[in-house]
C-alpha cells in the first residue's frame, strides 16, 4: 500500500513544532536550571533519533522500524519524566504506531501514550482536574479515528488501483488475442484471394498444356509461359504479405487498368470477360482500391469455378467487370450469364469466398450484394464510400 506522503511530512514537522514549543515552555517557566538543562539534553536526543528514523525509513525495514519505534518512544517516556510539558509530542508518536503496529498493537499503544499524557499534565496541574483527563482521551480517540479512516481510504484505494491495473493487463492480452485472430482472418482472405486462385489457375494451364504436349506443341508451350507468369505473380503476393504492401497489381496502375488487366488475364484461364468503366474517375484510397480489386478477383474466381456447367466446362460462358464512379460512391458489378443457383450452397472446402468479399468491404464500410436464380446467372454487386474513412457527422453538442 502506497502511503501518503505529505501526511508523514507532515507529522514529522509536527512533532519537532511539538518539540520546540515544550522546550521553550521549559525555559520560559523553569529557567536554565540543571533540571531544565538535562531535559534539553535528553530532548536533543529525541530529536536526533526521531530524525534518524526518518533518514533510514527505507533501509531499516519493519523489524527496523519496530525497533526504532521503541526506541524513540523510551528517550520521550525519559523525557516527560523529567518535564511533563513535553507530553504532548504523543500525538505524532500515535500516528507512527497506527503506521507499524497492527489493530491489537496500536490500542495498546494508544492507552499507554494517552495515559502518560493525563499524568504528565496533572503532574503540570498539581491538582485534580476533569478536562485533564477527558481532553486526552478524547484526543486521541480523534486522532485515532481519523488516521484509522485515512489508512482504509488508502487501502481501498490501493486496491482500486490493483484491480484497474490488473483489467488493463486482461484487456490488453484480449486486444492482442483479438487482433491476433483478425490478422489471421485478413491473411485467411488474402490467401484465398490471391495465392489459392492463382495456384488455381496454374494447375487449370499446366494441365492444358499436358494435354496439348503432342497435339498442339505451341500452344501448351503458351499454357507454361502463363503459368509461370502466375507463379511470378504469387511470388510477388506472397513477399507482400511479408512486407504488408498493397498489392501488386495496383504498383504504378490506377484502379481501372488493375481491373481490365485482371479481366485479360481470366479469359485466359476461363470464360470470356469484358470490362467497363462507367463515370468520370477520381482519386481513392489504397484500401477501398485493394478492396475493390480483391473482391473482382474472388467474383472472377467464382465465375471460373461455378459459372459454367459440370458437364460441360468449356461452354461458352460470359462476365463483365462495370467499375462504376458515382456521386459519393463506388460500386463495381461483376454479372455472368452462367447456371445461377438458388442458393449459395458450397461444396465441401469452398464458400469461403462471399464471406471474404464481405468482411474485406466492411473494413472500407462497403455492402456486397449476391443475386441468382438457376439457369439465369450471377450478379455481385459491391457498394463502397468515395471517401476513406468516412467522414464523422457533425455533433450538436460540445
């Protein structure tokens, strides 16, 4: 428990008050006496070892500081002996016991000084009197009370404190296991994204070309020069995510060019894709344009996959990429005239990709929006604000 600093100084200050003003008392009503002169001494001594006391505070420890205590209190008892006037330096005496004595200590303590200190001054009276008596007690019951009080505010305080610092540490271990699992759940997407198509969409070449090997020599030797392009590519994503870079195909391209060569590079690979841009272009942020190209590229990826029937791959199925610049927003519309379904109903392993489109564009504070029917295609639709961050609306309050 931190204690209260000022309120030691204090009584520290107190206590020598306490001191010069029973020695001057001493020499005003007795004179330098012999008496008076020894009473000095011994008052020197106090003051010495009060002082020493509080010196060595931090190296005596509590056995020390017990010690100490006894000690000090031996050199007053010694010194209201030989002049009762100096009694009443008991009561910073009392605030050092409630400080190192526990409960059953301190009353003892406190009965013992209060005693001393009504005979000290009925030894001053010479007579019997009433206040005397009560005006002691009633003293350090006072004192006792409100240094009794102080103590368990502090406590509780203290205690406070531990408690708060002990939930800080909880909630920053959770801060960390939740930013942990979002950075898993953001590379989760950007492998699903970028490394698993792409690994995709070289096992789709490579085997093209094993079927082409003695057929059609050219064009399986094409097949093999994309799939090394694409494996150049996942080279590129996968030294990003060490790097945490924006993608690569956004490097020294705008949003518009990253998206036509990406609709370039599917119908390479799978159904035949044209790109538009409506609306006049303006500036976006990195990460509404990452966003962006990352949902096309899963959007495309679905089409390749899904889009065509099982029966027959090859047919002749269609998408267009509308990159669209509105007033306040962006939408980007990717529609294929493929085999729909009624529902998204994943085969085992897949469907990780509408739930990836969706948590990258509400990082941007954007919608996706999924309509199909059987045998009438598939439309993506997502919606994200020109602006990165939104801007905060206007409080009428201070």
């Amino acid at each position: 428990m931190r204690e209260r600093t000022w309120l030691n100084w204090a009584m520290h200050v107190g206590f020598y008050l306490l001191l010069a003003a029973s020695a001057l008392r001493l020499v005003s009503r007795h004179g330098m006496s012999a008496q008076t002169v020894t009473s000095l001494v011994v008052c020197g001594l106090l003051a010495l070892a009060y002082a020493a006391g509080i010196v060595w505070w931090h190296r005596l420890g509590r056995q020390g500081r017990l010690v100490w205590l006894g000690g000090v209190a031996a050199v007053w008892l010694a010194l209201v002996v030989l002049a009762p006037s100096f009694s009443w330096c008991a009561v910073p005496l009392l605030f050092l016991c409630l400080r190192l004595l526990n409960a059953h200590g301190f009353a003892v303590a406190a009965a013992a000084l209060t005693l001393v200190v009504i005979v000290a001054q009925l030894e001053i009276a010479r007579e019997l009197d009433v206040s005397l008596i009560l005006a002691p007690v009633g003293i350090a019951a006072m004192t006792a009370v409100i240094f009794g009080e102080l103590q368990r505010e502090s406590a509780a305080r203290q205690l406070l404190i531990d408690d708060l610092i002990s939930t800080r540490g909880t909630l920053a271990d959770s801060r960390h296991r939740t930013g942990v699992l979002e950075e898993r759940e953001r590379l989760a997407r950007e492998i699903h994204d970028t490394l698993a198509q792409g690994l995709t969409s070289m096992g789709i070449l490579l085997q093209a070309a094993d079927r082409m090997w003695v057929t059609d020599p050219a064009q399986a030797r094409a097949h093999v020069r994309r799939a090394a392009a694409a494996a150049a590519d996942n080279l590129a994503e996968a030294r990003r995510f060490v790097r945490d870079l924006q993608p690569p195909g956004l490097v020294d391209v705008t949003l518009p060019e990253a998206l036509a060569r990406l609709c370039a590079d599917a119908g390479e690979t799978g159904p035949r894709v044209r790109f538009r841009l409506a609306g006049e272009e303006y500036p976006l942020a990195p990460e509404v344009q990452a966003a962006l190209l990352r949902v096309a590229q899963a959007a495309l990826a679905n089409v390749r996959d899904h889009a065509a029937p099982a029966a027959d791959p090859a047919s002749g199925v269609t998408a267009t990429v509308t990159l669209s610049y509105l007033d306040g927003e962006v939408t980007l519309d990717v529609f294929d005239d493929g085999v729909g379904f009624a529902e998204p109903a994943p085969a085992p392993g897949r469907g990780y990709g509408l739930r990836a489109m969706r948590d990258r564009l509400a990082e941007v504070h954007g919608v996706l929006v999924v309509e199909s029917a059987p045998g009438e295609g598939t439309a993506v639709a997502a919606r994200v604000p020109a602006v990165w961050p939104p801007r905060a609306l206007d409080g009428g309050g201070a």
